[in-house]
C-alpha cells in the first residue's frame, strides 16, 4: 500500500485548482461571486419571506373557510354525537370545501375522530394534544405520500343559549373537535414558480454584473499598468520617465509617489554619474601625468642597475637600488593598468583583430615569458582553434592567467585549448589550494586582492579585470572556478573563426 501513496498525491496535486493570476480576472472574479452572493442572499430572503407568507395566507384562509363551515353546520348537531352524527357532519364539511379538497373528521371529548373520507392524511398527534391542551384552532404543515398536507384543528363552542343553561359556570367549549386536512399543491405550485423564476433570473443578473465588473476592473488597472509601463521605463534606463496624476484616490497617491521617486533617482544618478566620471578623469589625468616622471625614473633605475651589477656599489646601496628598481617597475605596471583601466572606461579600447589559431598564441606567449621550456607550465593543444582576435590583447589575458597561477597555485600549470562547436575554451589550471568560495564572486573585481589562501603579491589588483574586460571585447568570456581535485580553474571561452587561418 505504501507504493499508492505518491502517484495519489500526484493525481491530486494536478487536479487541484489554480487560482486565476491576473489582476484583471481577478477582479472580475471577485465582483462577480460578490454579485453572485448578493443576488443569491436576496433570493433566498425573498423567496423565505414569498414561501411563509403564500403558507400563512392559506392556512388563514383555510381556518376562516373552516370557521365559518362549523359556524353553519355545528348549531344543528345534538349533543352528545354520536358517530353517525360525526360522520355526517364531516361528509357535510367536505362537500363544502370545494375546490379546496377538504378531508375532514371529528371528535368529541378526545375520542378517536371520525371521517367521512378515510385514506386521506392523518392528523399529527402534535396538532391535536395542542387544540385539546389550548382550546384553540391551530394549524400544522405536514408530509404524506411525497405531498405537503395543512391540517386544521378546530374545537367547537356552545352557542350563546346553550352556555347559559349549562349551569353557573359553563364551558364554552362543547367538547367538539373538527379536524380537516387538504393539500398545498397549489401553494407548492406557487412556491416552485417562484424558485423558477429566481433561477430564471440569476443568469441575466450575473450577465448584467458583468459589466460593471469589467468597468471596474478598468478603472482599476489602468492606472496600474501606466505604473507598470512607467516601471519598465525607468529599468530600462529612462529615469526621466513621469507618469500623469487623475484623481485624489490612493491610486493617485500612489503615481504621485511614483513620481517622486523617478525625480529622486534620476537626480541621485545624475550626481553619480558625475562623481564617476569625475573619478575616471582623475585617474586617467593621473596615469597620464604619472608616466613622464615614470620614464626618467626608469631610465635612472637602468643606469644603477648597471652599476649594481658591476659591483662598483657598496653592499647597502646596491640593495637599495635594486629594490627602488623592482619598485619603479610595479608603479610603471600600475600606471599602464590604470591607462588602460581608463580606456575600458571610457569604451576607447582599441581592437585590431586578427584571424589566428589560439594554439599559436599559447606557444607565443609562453615562448615570450620564458614558460615554453619551463616544467612549471604543461601545454595541451591536440587541434586546431581558429579565432579572430587581437593578438596583443589575448597576449595579456594568457600571460596574466598562467603568472596567477604560478604566484598563487602550485605547479605544475596546465593551459588546454579546446574547440567545441561555434566555441573555443582555453583553461588555466594550477595545483594550488584554490579559491576560497566567498572569494570566487570578486576575483574579477579592480584592486581585489583579499584572498587569504594564497600569498600576497605585490600586483595591483587590476591584472584579472583587465583580463576579463579584453575577453568581453572579443565577444568572450572569462569565468574562475575551483577544480575537483584542487586547484583553481580559470576559463577564457572566445568565439569560433568561420574558417582556419590561412584558407577562405
């Protein structure tokens, strides 16, 4: 029985009913079930009300018609009767009934009463103990046979002489009780129209409600779709988006507020747009008046490097000069990074493309840094790559990715290159411990380097944003990962050439 249970609660869980999601139908939905609920709580109240009184009105009647039957036909009974006379006084009630279908029958001092027509409904037991206990007439709806019956009870008085011979304190009852029953199939017929016609009518006043729900719905959503159209806008940059305010409602208040906030972000971006520019300025301008004074100092550091390496220096002085060298040289490296940094920024970054094989440009870079021969690094190009790229630019991205890996991984360094489909991957791979994985997400951010697994370099922090900024100009991508085995993983994914270098 067990393996029942989740194909039950699959059957179940697709047969359950969703809710309508727009805002529209929703609306409609809503004012049409409170419409619904509306009518159907006044129908019902009406036709409650409708029922008890076409009821009440034929049971008044029916007790007024047997009132005045008894009135005429009771002065000539003898009492006491005996059960002809009770038969014959019945037979007499139900000729008079007519139309009505009177089944009468008698009783005198609670004796068994006695009818004229047998078969017809009984009288309840509840109606008679009632006339007996109240001295009364009382009348009672009933059941019989599938049919609604009214039963009347109705105890029968003295006449005026006949009170007073009975002694000092008569009774003015005579002992007689008269019951009569008929059908209400006249009444139910009534009663069935009238739930006919309330039926009848529900369909046309929830066709009629329609209209006013569509109006309102309307009414509604069209302020709240210009909301929505105007939030659109201004995700898509239009921060000078306003929309018109109607009315004093909350909807109104609502676009008003709209308004002052697209005011306000428009204002906050114009103020940050003018700080970043700014910023981008300053740091162009300082690049650029950096590199001249860069220049004569590296000039200078040439000069006593020569020295430093002839030994005419004393001990101390040539440790210093070569440590103000390796320090020139990083701020020259910082002062070209920031340059270029600047014409990223200012979408100035020029591109001459190439069509190349990749695998060509790994074995040159590796060639030009000294890594071709170096057991450190491991190169793996089974096939051909054909892309079209700036070979400078490409250059820097591979060169910063494999001396990442050998400052911060451990060897050895494998760069693979693989063309799969309108693609081609090129992937860095170290041994290292890899990327810690609250660092991965801003390994690609400027001046990042707070990743504690690995040593701290003296590098500016701009290599692998410079990396993935040349790989987005190529229509490329430049993501970091953390391989299974450790290490980290670094992959420059670049889009395929249409042919091999060298062919059409």
């Amino acid at each position: 029985m067990s393996r029942l249970r989740p194909p039950l609660r699959l059957a179940v869980s697709r047969l359950r009913p969703y809710p309508p999601r727009g805002l529209r139908t929703r609306l409609v939905v809503a004012f049409l079930l409170a419409a619904a609920f509306g009518a159907l709580l006044t129908a019902g109240f009406t036709f409650h009300r409708a029922r008890a009184a076409i009821l009440d009105r034929a049971a008044e009647t029916a007790v007024a018609d047997l009132r005045t039957q008894l009135d005429s036909l009771a002065p000539d009974l003898t009492l006491p009767p005996t059960d002809e006379d009770l038969r014959g006084l019945t037979g007499q009630i139900d000729q008079a009934g007519g139309s009505r279908a009177w089944h009468a029958s008698a009783s005198y001092r609670g004796g068994e009463p006695v009818s004229a027509s047998p078969g017809a409904a009984p009288v309840p037991d509840g109606l008679r103990e009632t006339v007996q206990d109240t001295g009364r007439a009382v009348h009672q709806r009933t059941e019989h046979d599938g049919r609604p019956w009214l039963a009347l009870g109705m105890p029968v008085a003295y006449t005026p002489d006949e009170a007073g011979n009975a002694g000092p304190d008569p009774d003015p009852l005579s002992g007689l009780t008269v019951y009569a029953v008929f059908p209400l199939d006249d009444d139910r017929a009534d009663i069935d129209a009238l739930v006919t016609a309330a039926q009848a009518g529900a369909v046309p006043a929830l066709a009629l409600s329609l209209v006013p729900a569509l109006v309102a719905a309307r009414s509604v959503l069209r302020p709240v779709r210009r909301l929505r159209h105007g939030a659109e806008r201004i995700a898509a940059g239009e921060l000078d988006t306003r929309l018109d305010t109607e009315g004093h409602d909350e909807l109104a208040d609502l676009t008003r507020s709209f308004n002052t906030m697209a005011e306000t972000l428009e204002r906050d971006a114009a103020e940050l747009r003018r700080l970043e520019a700014g910023a981008r300025r300053f740091a162009a301008d300082v690049a650029h008046e950096l590199r001249t004074p860069l220049a004569a100092m590296a000039a200078v550091t040439e000069v006593l490097d020569e020295d430093a390496a002839s030994g005419v220096l004393p001990a101390d002085t040539e440790d210093a000069v070569r440590l103000i060298s390796e320090e020139v040289r990083t701020l020259a490296r910082m002062v070209e990074d920031l340059m270029e940094v600047s014409r990223f920024d200012a979408k100035a970054a020029p591109v001459h493309r190439e069509d190349v094989d990749l695998r060509t440009l790994v074995t040159k870079t590796l060639q030009l840094r000294g890594w071709a021969h170096d057991e450190r690094v491991r190169a793996d190009l089974p096939e051909p790559a054909p892309v079209r790229v700036d070979p400078r630019r490409i250059d820097v991205v591979l060169g910063n990715l494999v001396a990442n890996a050998l400052h911060h991984g451990r060897p050895p360094v494998t760069v693979a290159v693989r063309a799969q489909d309108d693609r081609v991957r090129v992937t860095v791979t170290d041994r290292g411990p890899g990327i810690r994985d609250d660092a991965l997400p801003h390994v690609f951010d400027r001046f990042y380097k707070a990743d504690a697994a690995r040593p701290r370099s003296g590098g500016s922090g701009l290599g692998l944003a410079i990396a993935q900024e040349n790989a987005a100009l190529h229509g490329g991508t430049l993501t970091a990962a953390n391989h299974p085995d450790g290490g980290a993983v670094f992959t420059l994914t670049l889009p395929r050439a249409a042919s091999s270098p060298g062919t059409t």
